[in-house]
C-alpha cells in the first residue's frame, strides 16, 4: 500500500493547548507524522509518494470560502494586531447574540470561526493544513488511478472540522476533501467510517442531508466526551440523507470486545450500501494508553481491526486522524495497514 506524506505538514507546531481548562503542552504534535512515517518506512508498508499540489478548488467544495480566506489571512492580522504568539479564541456567537454582523477585529472572527478554545493557531497553520488536505486529495486520487488501498498521512487532522469552523486539533476536513473529490471525479457511493476515538462532527455535518456519502462513526459517548454536542444515536440524517448517517457511541472503558459488535453493525451497513469506494478516518485514539482519551484497545486489535475493513472488499483511503500516545503511535497505525494487506 502506498503513504502519501508531505513535510510542510510538519510546519503546524502548536506549543500548548487548552485542555481540562487549562493551558498544557499541546498533544497534536508534528512528532506525531514523524513516527507514523518512520514506522511505515521500518515496516516496508510500500512506497512513500509526496503530496501533489492541488488548487483551493477542492477544498472550497467543501468549506466555505470566506472560512478558508480566514485562515489564510489569519495570521497576518493576528501579529497586526500586536498578538505574537499562538492564537486561542475566547468569545462565540452563541444562542442569543446575533449571527448576522459583519466582524472587523481579529478577536472576533477566532469565535466566529472555531467550536472550541483547545485549538491553538500559528504562523504556519494554513501552510500545514492546506498541506493536509493536499495529502488526502493526492490519496483519493490514487484510488481513482485503479489503487485497492492507500494511506494519506494526514496532519493536522480533519474530522471536527465543519463548512466554516475549526477546533479539536482539526482546519480542514481532509475526509470530506477527499470523499467530495471522488465524488466529482466520478464515484456514485462513498462510504466514510470514522474510527477516531472522537465522534466526526466535521464529516458528519457536511454529509448529514446527502445520500451519496454515506458516514458511520464508533466513538466514545458524547455526553461524557468531546464533542459532548454531536454524535449520538439518534443522529441518522435528515431530508435526502435521512439513514445515511449511523452513530455508534460507546460507554468510556469500551475494550475491543466490547467495540466488535458496532464495527460488525457498521460493516453490515457497508455490505448493504456498496460503496465505490471507502474512507477510513484512521485516528489511533481508542489505544489504552491515549493521553487524552478513555477507551482499551492494545496495540495487537489494530491487526485485527485492519482484517475486518479488508473483508469488506472496497478500494479503500486511510486517512490519519487523532491518536496522541506517540511511541505507540506508529505501532498502532501500521497494524492496521499491514492487517489489511495490500
Ligand atoms: N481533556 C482528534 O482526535 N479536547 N481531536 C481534548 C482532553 C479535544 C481530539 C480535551 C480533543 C480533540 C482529531
Ligand atoms: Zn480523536
């Protein structure tokens, strides 16, 4: 199987994080890519390809321009402002306040535009992101190119990200690039699975009224979790989209035993649906020893966890998601690929 990486992915190098409300060292990390591609190499997983340049047309397929022109312009105006270091956000128009106003300080538009203050963003923020997104397109374009399987080594991640916001480590939703990507360049039926400890509000948001793409997330239960506002049950999709969308939130302590059943539910939803083609939101953060998250898997159920995606029998693009138990890191990703063969 072929990885796709790009080293200005690298450039996102946040030195904190809001998290438990307060200020820690940040966890998405750019050591976390270095790993994972240290161990593909260690591995033999396959080859290694560079990130094709793509235009800001795809992404714009996706999110809002003036979204994308906000990061672009982010910084700029943040130093403008006398601000020097990595930027949180502080204030949101939340129920209440008006939605409709045009914004002119910088403080602002970070409200505007993100869904959490545990994101931080720096000079080269855009820059990796943009790199990111450019990672998963190259990936998808493999699978166009007639490939069974690839891998995007994505970073940052891209899955909390929606039409026109940012937060929990994510900027642009590299799943949804990539899944809109094959979509118009000719795949009738794309599938998503979101594995990430974290439910996919981004992708599942963006897809939630469509029947072309159809999304499936497992993750830990919201309303004890991060995004605390998104990703139960319940959720199954409106108007076009309504049963295109299934919500798997499991209790926190969940073990691989006790994950299988909804991965099994899941498959059986992608035998049903027959997808063109499959996106796997790979984040490793259901891992026992993940700093910030409260699931049991061992290293050894990503083997069996990459078997169980190749029964499905679809050309298949991994997308690197979260994960921040970094030693074990590319341990747990390469499992999964090497289970899956290819
Ligand atoms: N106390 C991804 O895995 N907050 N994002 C964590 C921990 C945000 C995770 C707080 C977690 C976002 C892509
Ligand atoms: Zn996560």
């Amino acid at each position: 199987m072929k990885t796709v990486f790009s080293d200005l992915q690298l450039a996102h190098a946040p030195a904190q994080e809001i998290s438990d409300g307060e200020l820690k060292p940040a966890v998405e990390i750019p050591r976390r890519a270095e790993i994972v591609l240290e161990t593909v190499r260690q591995r033999k997983v396959g080859d290694v390809v560079g990130s094709e340049e793509f235009p800001i047309r795809p992404l714009q397929r996706v999110h809002a321009s003036h979204y994308v022109s906000f990061l672009e312009s982010f910084w700029g105006r943040w130093t403008e402002a006398g601000r020097t270091k990595e930027a949180f956000p502080f204030v949101w128009p939340i129920r209440s306040l008006r939605q409709d106003v045009e914004i002119e300080h910088i403080d602002g538009l970070l409200g505007r535009y993100s869904m959490d203050a545990g994101t931080p963003v720096g000079e080269f923020t855009y820059q990796a992101a943009r790199a990111s997104a450019n990672t998963a397109l190259t990936g998808a374009k493999l699978i166009l190119d007639g490939e069974k399987s690839a891998f995007a080594l994505c970073r940052p991640p891209g899955h909390h990200a929606g039409f026109d916001f940012y937060g929990g480590y994510c900027f642009f939703n590299n799943a949804a690039v990539a899944a809109q990507y094959l979509r118009d360049y000719g795949l009738n039926r794309v599938a998503i699975l979101d594995v990430d400890y974290h439910h996919g509000n981004g992708t599942q948001a963006l897809f939630y009224d469509r029947p072309d793409v159809l999304f499936l997330s497992i993750h830990a239960d919201p309303k004890n979790e991060y995004p605390y506002f998104l990703g139960f049950a319940d959720e199954t999709g409106e108007h076009a989209g309504t049963g295109f969308t299934r919500n798997w939130p499991l209790p926190l302590g969940t073990d691989w035993d006790a994950y299988t059943p909804a991965l099994e539910e899941a498959c059986r939803w992608l035998l049903v649906y027959k997808p063109d083609a499959m996106i796997v939101s790979l984040g490793l953060d259901c891992f026992e020893n993940d700093p910030i998250s409260g699931f049991r898997f061992k290293s050894e159920d990503y083997i069996l966890l990459g078997q169980r995606l190749a029964k499905v029998g679809v050309p298949t693009l991994f997308l690197l998601e979260g994960g921040y138990a970094v030693d074990a890191l590319g341990t747990n990703c390469v499992n999964v690929l090497e289970g899956f063969g290819g």
